[in-house]
C-alpha cells in the first residue's frame, strides 16, 4: 500500500490513532471488504491489536462490519469524501460550541503581550491568526513573497466586511480592498535600506504582527500593546500617504529631492538596521550607526 506522505499524520492531527489511520487507509485502498487478517497485513497493524483498532473505527463510524454468508466479519470504510465531510461538520461544531464559551471564562487582559517569532511559517502563520481575526480594519504592509500566501485569508476578510488597507512593495491588481503600491522607493532600494522585507499586519487597531523577511529566514513580533500597535498603524497609513503625496508631483522632481536632500539622505543613512532589530529582538547592542550631527533644520520637516 501506497500512502502520500503525511497523511497518517494529518489523519492522527483529527483524531485517529497512528494504528487507526494505517488501518483505514488500507481498507480504503483495498476497495473491497477485508478481514481483520487482511487488514493487519495489508496495514502494519500488530495482529495482536488490529480487532482492537477495527472496533474503534466502527465504533466513530469511520468503517462498517460487513458478515459474509459464512459469517466472517469483515470491514469497509467510509468513503474518504464523506469522511472529510463528517470530520469538518464536527469540527465546526465543536469549534462553534468553543467560540461562544471561551471569550465568558476569560477575564480583562491585564498584561498586553509582546512575543518574538522566528522562522517564516511561524510568523506568518501568527500573521494569518491576525488576518483571520479582523472584524473591523485590517492594515497590511508586504511583499509579494508573503502577500501570496496570505492572499485567501485577505480575501476573506474583505469578503466578510472588513476594511482592508494594503501597502504593497510589487503591482498586484488582485488585492481588495484599498491596495497601494510602494513606488517612491523601488522595492530593490527599500530592501537595501532595510535589509529585510519588512512586514506589518494589524487588526482593529487591536494586535499586530512586524517582522523581517531575508530569503527564506524570518524574525519578528505579535503584539497586543496599544503602543505597538499604534505605531504599526500609523507607519503603514503614513507610508501610504507619502505615495499619494509623491504622486501628485512631477516624477522627476520627487526622485531628485528624494536623492539629493540631506535630511532625507540622513534619515536614511542606517541601512540594515530593521533587519539587525527584528533579527536581535531589538537588544541594546543594535543600534542605528548613522550620522548623529546637527539637528533639523529651522522651518524644514526632518
């Protein structure tokens, strides 16, 4: 028997023994009624265990005793489809019966977190919790890299109502919402200033996730502290703003200011210091290196 890799383990992930799920599978791949003999050999199953296994698998539905005219039991399994229909229609109660009772049980927040994420599937996989999570306004900073794989959940989130605001660093004309691309910087020069492919999701001016992508590394935070999560807000809605702004101007004067202006030049003189922050969880030893002297000049915005 022939099994796609992982799906005993996602079998196990729905609550299926690691013996209940080879049992299954075999009898799916037998198409046709087996013995619990036959399903030991076919499956891996310990002899000594297989009518246990059986029992349990009958007993959820997942397979049927079938009598022979000689009356030897024997077992099928319910479709794969119907399965999968069954377990989601569980699923969804039982997580429907959890939504209603968990938010009563829990009290106040009394401390706002601020945790550190490594690696690219956990962060955005915290990035899709703040996605998911959005019932009001959803903010997105990202990069084609990442926006793709968040793309259905978005999609989602528009679709039930929610405002999405999106800054991103590539023309993607499949973004709903209200989508705007980063094009006073090419994305080559705003990576190289960063370092990183800085991300930012924000839900309901509620939670937050920031964080850096280099290749295939990530390091970042999720945050439910209004102070974080203020500041993730407004760098997106002023980002975005300073686009409108440039728009509205003769390309070329804005690439020479944005090029040859020294208080712009210095502001953006610590190249890689997001990607350093975000990688060392902002430690005291990593800090912007640029030029320090001289302050802004008189009746002139830094």
């Amino acid at each position: 028997m022939t099994v796609p890799d992982g799906v005993v383990a996602q079998l196990q992930e729905l609550g299926m023994s690691m013996y209940e799920a080879k049992a299954y599978l075999a009898l799916v791949a037998a198409g046709e009624p087996l013995n619990g003999y036959e399903v030991a050999k076919r499956s891996g199953v310990p002899r000594s265990t297989v009518y246990e296994t059986l029992g349990k698998l009958t007993a959820s539905g997942a397979t049927y005793e079938v009598r022979t005219h000689d009356d030897t039991v024997t077992y099928l399994p319910l479709p794969p489809a119907s399965l999968i229909d069954r377990l989601g229609r569980r699923y969804e109660s039982t997580l429907g019966a959890l939504r209603a009772a968990l938010p009563s049980i829990a009290p106040p927040a009394r401390v706002h977190l601020i945790h550190n994420l490594t690696g690219r599937e956990p962060l955005l996989e915290r990035a899709g919790d703040v996605v998911s999570g959005a019932r009001h306004d959803l903010f997105l900073s990202t990069w084609p890299q990442e926006g793709t794989e968040l793309a259905g959940l978005v999609r989602d989130a528009d679709a039930r109502g929610v405002a999405v605001t999106t800054l991103t660093y590539g023309d993607d004309e499949d973004l709903p919402g209200h989508a705007y691309e980063h094009t006073l910087s090419p994305p080559a020069v705003v990576l190289e200033n960063l370092g990183c492919r800085l991300f930012v999701a924000v839900a309901d001016r509620r939670e937050c996730v920031i964080g850096g992508f280099v290749d295939s590394d990530a390091w970042g935070i999720f945050s439910d502290n209004p102070a974080v999560v203020l500041v993730a807000v407004e760098y997106v809605r002023h980002d975005i703003a300073m686009q409108l702004v440039a728009a509205r101007f003769p390309a070329d004067e804005v690439a020479s200011f944005w090029s040859t202006d020294d208080d712009i030049t210095r502001l953006r003189s610590d190249h890689g210091f997001a990607a350093s922050a975000l990688r060392a969880g902002g430690t005291e030893g990593d800090r912007p290196t640029g030029p320090r002297r001289g302050g802004r000049r008189r009746g002139r915005s830094a």
